[in-house]
C-alpha cells in the first residue's frame, strides 16, 4: 500500500507542477520530463542513503541493495539526489530555474503528505505513547522496544502529512 500512495503523491505532485507551469506560460510536457527523471533519481538516492545509514543489513547479503521491495529509501537521500538532478534538467530542458522552482516545489511536500500514509498502513514510524482521542493503535508484532506494552501512539505519519499540507498551502499563497 505504501508503494501506491507514493505512487499517487508523485502523479499528483507532477499534476499540480502541470499547472502551475502551464500557468507560467510553460509547456506542461516539460514538468513530465523532469519529473521522470527527478523521481528515478529520487528513487536511487533514496536508496542509497538508506544503504549507506543501514550498511550492516547488508554484510550478509550485499547484493540485497539492489532489492527496492523489500522497502528501505532514505527521504533525504531521495529528495537530495531527486532535486539536484531535476534541478539539472530543466536547466538542460531551458526552463528559467526560479520560475520551475515555483512552479514545482509545492508538489514535492504534497506528495510526502500523501506517500506518509503508507506509515498508518505499516504500523511503523510512530511516535511515542499516549491516549489521546486520536492516538494509533500498534499491533504488538509492530512495537518497538521499549514501548512494547503500550497500545496506543502518536501518529507523526499524520502530524507530518498534515504540516506538509499546511507547506503546500503556504508556498501555493506565496506564488
């Protein structure tokens, strides 16, 4: 599921950078080939940020780098990588950087608001216990030492999703 709703964020993000370039005066096809590239980028750096920070999941198996689905992707690895490279190709496709900037950037935060969901679908990246009203209930195979006699967490997946929705507002009323 995780894989899905990254999936949707990115085709969203890429939708709204549409637009917004249209708007511009640009030629929308342009947004779909840096965000290509910035994705298969983001995508690689991704991983390699995870491989460099979890380099001993590797000792026994180093060739398992190269599986992408058992999960592992480092969201500053990616958007580092994803960013710079999307950054060099619209500079090689001759769109003006500030104005695709302005253009782009709300989608990136709009797709980590929606990609963050798959967290609540695999009962990972929780914060710490409470009993809040809108705490989120951690199947005990999923708990992590040393709260694995709490039930119930804060879900930062959602404090996240929403701060970056809030971001995507901001940057939408600053353009």
């Amino acid at each position: 599921m995780q894989r899905v709703l990254i999936g949707i964020g990115v085709l969203l993000a890429i939708v709204l950078g549409r637009r917004r370039w249209a708007a511009l005066g640009g030629d929308p096809d342009q947004v779909d080939r840096v965000g290509f590239i910035a994705v298969l980028a983001g995508l690689l750096g991704g991983r390699m940020g995870y491989v460099i920070t979890h380099s001993g999941d590797f000792a026994e198996r180093p060739w398992a780098v190269l599986y992408l689905w058992e999960g592992g992707l480092a969201l500053f690895g990616g958007l580092t990588i994803g960013i710079l490279v999307g950054l060099w190709e619209a500079r090689r496709l001759g769109m003006p950087l500030p104005a695709a900037v302005d253009a782009i950037l709300p989608g990136l935060p709009l797709a980590q608001a929606i990609g963050r969901w798959g967290n609540y679908f695999n009962q990972e990246l929780y914060g710490t216990p409470t009993d809040l009203p809108w705490a989120l209930a951690v199947e005990p195979p999923f708990r992590v030492e040393p709260y694995t006699d709490f039930a119930t967490f804060h879900p930062t997946f959602l404090y996240e999703s929403l701060l970056n929705l809030l971001l995507v507002g901001v940057l939408l009323w600053l353009g």
